[in-house]
C-alpha cells in the first residue's frame, strides 16, 4: 500500500471518527485543525478517491512565454551556436 493510500484511510477514519464524537475532539485525537478536519468532512463523498491529496500543479502559467516568443528565443539560441 502506497503513502497515499495510507493517507486516504486515516484521513476516512477521522471522518468516521467525526461522525461519533464532532470535530474538536477529533481535531485533538488526529492532531490536525477543526478546519483540516471540516475540509475532509466536505470533500468525502463515500469513496477513498475524494480523500487523495489533489495535485499542487497550476492549472496555468501567467507569465510562460507564447509560442510566438519560444520561437524567437529558439532562433536567437541557433544564431549563438
């Protein structure tokens, strides 16, 4: 079982956990946040998959060049060589 695995079940039985006993004694138990504990309770929707950690990957990049400028720059780099 890989680390995120592992993740994905602690962070399920925190919820179950939550369900039982609320959230500040939960957020004791597990030693995270009442907010930590919130933002799994309401992004779990009965399956292990919505408990992964998402990725940190930006979903864009506003200061990459356009291909206009990467063609440029390429040419610029054949010239050098």
């Amino acid at each position: 079982m890989d680390m995120i695995t592992q993740n994905a079940y602690h962070r399920e039985r925190m919820i179950k956990y939550y369900a039982k006993h609320g959230a500040t004694k939960t957020a004791l138990r597990y030693k995270v946040s009442r907010k930590t504990v919130y933002k799994w309770l309401f992004r779990y929707d009965e399956t292990i998959e919505s408990l992964k950690d998402r990725s940190h990957k930006p979903h864009r990049s506003p200061k990459a060049h356009r291909e206009e400028e990467v063609r440029l720059i390429r040419k610029a780099l054949k010239k050098v060589k």
